[in-house]
C-alpha cells in the first residue's frame, strides 16, 4: 500500500512539474494545424512550376475489370495554371485551367466551363505559403480547428479535419516527418448539391535535394477510382514559353461551340388574321 501510494504521489508530482515547464507528455503532443501548414509550405515552396509525362488510366465503361491507358503530359504554374495534352492527338486533347476558367477544344471548337474540382491538385504540390495552403483548404470545408494522427498504407500521416470516420468528411492529409501533400478529401457546395472529391499522392521520390515529387497520383469519386496519373518522367522549376498557358490567344485561335439549334417557333398569328378565323367560324 506505501508503494503504491508513493508512485502515485511520484507520478503527480512529475505531471504536475511538466505542466509548469509548459512541456507536455510526447505521446499526447499534436501540432497545431497552422504550424502544420507552416511545415507543408516549407517543402511545396521549393516548386514553381512542374512538368509531368504520365500514363492516365481510367474505368473502361464496357470493360469494368479493364482500364482505358493514354499517355498524357500536364503542365503547372503558380498560382493555379494547368494545362493537359493527350500525346500524339490533335489539339482536341489540350485542355487549359486558370483564373476561374476551363478551355477545351471539341471538333475544331472551343468550348468554355468552370475549372473541374479535381484540377487543383497541382496548388497542394507548389503552393508556396500556408496562408496559400490555408484559402484552399478553407474552400474544400476542411475544419482546421481539428488534428489528429492516422496512417496511410505504411506512413504516419497528420490530419487536419474532421470528425473521423464519418462519411464525406473533409481532411487534408501530411506526411508526419517530412510534410508531404499526400490526400485531400475536399467538399465544394453550389445550389445546393455537394461535389466531393479525393486526392491521393503516392510514392514520393526525392527528384532533386530536398525536391519531392509524387509517382502516382489518383483521384477518386464517390470511393471509386475514377483516374490513375503514372508519372514516367518529372521535370520542375522550368522556364515555360509564355504562351503555354496564355488563355486569350487559345481563345482567338478557335471558334466558339456553336450552342444547339432549338427548332424555330411558329409565328404568332395576327389579329386580323385571328378575326377572319373567327368571322368563318361563326357565319
């Protein structure tokens, strides 16, 4: 009973000697989410812009147990400028991302949209500070006020979101020791329906000294893979000419989708030609 009641007496007095010193037990010890952001924008920083050569497989529709393969290249710029080529195609395959704007071309014609949610994943590669990273995570309705510790496959992962568990849950996801992007699930709400989102980044290579790049990156919807970017070849911090991602002169160089054709009204009919109508009628 004495020694008992002395490593109770032990225990509380080394609690009590780290509450005063302001240092708490390690294994309780989470990083606030903004030192975390801090952490992420010290290695994303280090990238301006980027180059991938990547293998784009995605769900064949007639062959659920197979994959649609095309080889494709992106492009990225700060602050959130993208551009997508499908190899060995003609200019149909190029789409461009940037300033609240998304331009394809469909048959020799230029069709304009608003960016697709999935197209922001090159701003949690190269963004270059946490007040940066901060705006997008706010805008996918991650909780910053929540972290917590997880795993992903073998790695220990911060977790800035919440309430786990809990389906449609928006989370921004780091490596714990070197403060790599690796998932964002993000949840954007317009006229009411909410478009969900999930954005992994696998197997980091260090492509150049203190330089990391992902190997594989995949997107998923509604829990299924919708599309897989195997990355072949890396190329970062280039000098891009200027009209690679030069909107206005993709623009001018295609006309617009024509929009459908509705078929023509039937003309109103005149008043007098109504009276005469009625005058038949009736005599």
């Amino acid at each position: 009973m004495l020694i008992r009641r002395w490593l109770l007496i032990m225990t509380y007095a080394l609690l009590l000697n780290l509450t005063i010193s302001g240092v708490k037990p390690a294994h309780s010890y989470l990083l606030p989410s903004e030192q975390i952001l801090e952490f992420v924008a010290r290695q994303t920083a280090k990238l301006y812009n980027f180059r991938l050569n990547v293998l784009a497989e995605s769900p064949d529709p007639a062959r659920p147990e197979a994959a649609l393969v095309r080889e494709m290249v992106y492009y990225a710029a700060r602050p959130d400028l993208l551009r997508q080529e499908v190899v060995q195609e003609a200019e149909d395959g190029t789409i461009l991302v940037g300033s609240g704007r998304r331009l394809s071309v469909i048959n020799g014609h230029l069709l304009e949209e608003h960016p697709r949610h999935e197209e922001i994943f090159p701003i949690l590669l190269f963004a270059n500070s946490a007040k940066a990273l901060r705006t997008l995570l706010e805008e996918e309705q991650v909780d910053l006020s929540q972290v917590r510790l997880s795993r992903m496959g073998r790695q220990i992962a911060y977790v800035i979101g919440g309430p786990p568990g809990q389906p449609g849950t928006a989370e921004f996801w780091c490596d714990k020791e070197r403060f790599l992007p690796l998932r964002l699930v993000g949840r954007r709400s317009k006229q009411g329906v909410t478009d969900l989102v999930d954005i992994r980044f696998l197997s980091y290579p260090e492509v150049a000294e203190s330089v990391w790049l992902p190997t594989t990156i995949e997107f998923y919807r509604q829990d299924q893979l919708s599309l897989r970017l195997i990355v072949q070849k890396t190329y970062y911090n280039e000098r891009f000419p200027a009209e690679l991602f030069d909107l206005d002169a993709f623009v001018a160089r295609h006309p617009l989708l024509p929009l459908p054709q509705e078929p023509p009204e039937k003309p109103a009919e005149t008043l007098e030609e109504m009276r005469r109508y009625l005058e038949k009628k009736y005599e």
